[in-house]
C-alpha cells in the first residue's frame, strides 16, 4: 500500500484533521540510515509529523524542523513541502534501548528531553519564519503538540507512532494532527480532549490495515468527516551532484587546488539520503 495522507474537517468546520500512512517513507529514510530501532521510532515520528505540516504549506514553500533533546540520538532533522516530499536524518543512528515501563520503544531516552524543538518555514518571502520551543516530553508528538499550542497558537492534538520488526525494518508508520480553529464551541473541544485520550496508539492502527481515512472515521466516530484532499507522500532527496558543486565553489579557490593537490579528488555525502558524490582532479580543475 502506497503513503498518502488526507485533510479533513469535522464538527462543522470547527475542527480540520490530517492523518497519514507514511511506513514506505519511513523505511526508506530508515534503510539509508541504517537506524537501530529506537533511533528509527524518533526519526520516523518526526518524518511522519514534518511531512503533514508540509501538506499545510502551498505552492513551493517548504519547511524545516529541528529536535535537539540532548539526547544521545544528537539532532534530528526533517524536510518537507507543499508537494508532499519529505526527507531526514539523525545524527547517531545506532541508539537502541531495552523497552520503557509502558513496553514501548523508549523514545524519550534517546532523544532527552532539555533541548528545543524549532520549525523553518520558507514561504518564499525575503524572511523565513522560525518558533522553537523547549522539549516537553521527548516523545516528539507531545512536543510538537505544545508547538502548535505556543508558537502557532492553534490548540492541536499531534500523534505518530512507530512499529519495527525485529530485523529492524519497519513495520507500520502513521499519525495524525487535529486542530481546533477559532471559534469552536467548548462542548466540541471537550469532546476532542476525551477522545483523543482514549484513542488506541496510531501505529497500531497502521499495523491492522486501517487507512487514513478510517484512522480519522474511528476518531470522530458519529461525526460527519468531509475529507478535502488525498495526497501521496514519498521520501524524496533534494540532492544533486550540481548543488555539490556550488558547495565546493563556495570554498574557495585555494581550498580547491588543496583538494587536486593533496587529496586527488574529492568526496562528499548527503546527511539526508546518505548518498556518495565523487569528484576527480579534472572536474575539480573544471570548477576552478
């Protein structure tokens, strides 16, 4: 089954919805990463949340987020635009823990929890817009919830959820975003509280086969949903062997001629999809 996610609205237009499939996507960050499971469950929740505040954006805006806990997992960033593109690293792959007293992955472990959390937006103006808050949790759908609480000021209930195999690939990945826009009833958001708190984990949802569209039906059960917009969702890398080019220009002339002269070339990796860019003497000296 192919990723999607879907935008929603509910409770007469007083509450909007996102919720996602996002295990390919995962998997494939996963497999250039080569994470160990906790690490792959922190990276994979924050992939799943970053590509659905990239379905709120138009256009060619695109947005960057930052979770930097102080956790021995180090940083974790993700990418992601208004097409549905989304791509992220960590900085310490291979971070694996025993399961928490809950029996789950012991994300906030690995991620810690006395750092920030910061969102980039670039909307295509002269300046980017920028929040960061503290790291309340760690557990990264908590974190983004009080995000969109403070930064954004649009009371939001954030969850994703990751499930990994035992041969470390992943088994299913998903979430959801649900916000309250201005003007909704207190009976309505009363409502929400309730339910949200008592909604079974989202990446087991994923696991039974449920599609995002169903995930959303359960949720607001008895509600009328009208679903808005179903979009695909792929991993996808913004690298090329040209934007390379331009970063070795970047250096300078004299650092280049170091690079013909005492390396013979040069070689350089992409943080996000792990992918090697070569660089002989000649196409060094065709850049000079």
């Amino acid at each position: 089954m192919s990723d999607y996610l879907i935008k929603a609205t509910t409770f007469n237009g007083m509450v909007r919805a996102y919720a996602i499939r996002s295990t390919n996507t995962v998997e494939e960050a996963r497999r250039r990463q080569d994470t160990w499971a906790t690490a792959s469950a922190a990276m994979g929740r924050t992939i799943t949340i970053a590509a659905m505040m990239g379905a709120m954006l138009k256009g060619d805006d695109s947005i960057t987020v930052k979770v930097e806990g102080g956790g021995p997992i180090g940083a974790i960033v993700a990418d992601a635009n208004a097409r549905r593109e989304v791509r992220g690293y960590v900085t310490n792959p291979h971070v694996d823990f025993d399961l928490n007293a809950k029996g789950k992955l012991d994300v906030s472990r690995a991620v810690g929890t006395t750092g920030s959390l910061s969102v980039v937006k670039d909307l295509g103006l002269r300046d980017f817009f920028t929040g960061q808050v503290p790291i309340v949790s760690g557990e990264i759908s908590e974190d983004f919830t009080y995000y969109f609480a403070t930064s954004e000021q649009v009371p939001s209930a954030v969850g994703a959820g990751v499930l990994v195999n035992p041969d470390q690939t992943i088994l299913a990945s998903g979430g959801f975003i649900v916000q309250v826009m201005p003007g909704a009833e207190d009976a309505v958001i009363d409502k929400l509280e309730k339910r949200i708190q008592s909604f079974p984990p989202i990446s087991s949802l994923v696991q039974e086969g449920k599609t995002p569209e169903e995930i959303l039906e359960q949720l607001f059960a008895g509600e009328s949903l009208k679903i808005h917009e179903k979009m695909p969702v792929m991993f996808k890398c913004k690298c090329s062997k040209e934007r390379l080019e331009n970063a070795i220009l970047g250096l300078g002339k004299e650092e280049i001629e170091k690079m013909i002269e005492e390396d013979h070339g040069a070689e350089a990796s992409c943080h996000f999809c792990n992918e090697t860019y070569t660089f002989t003497e000649d196409e060094l000296r065709a850049l000079l």
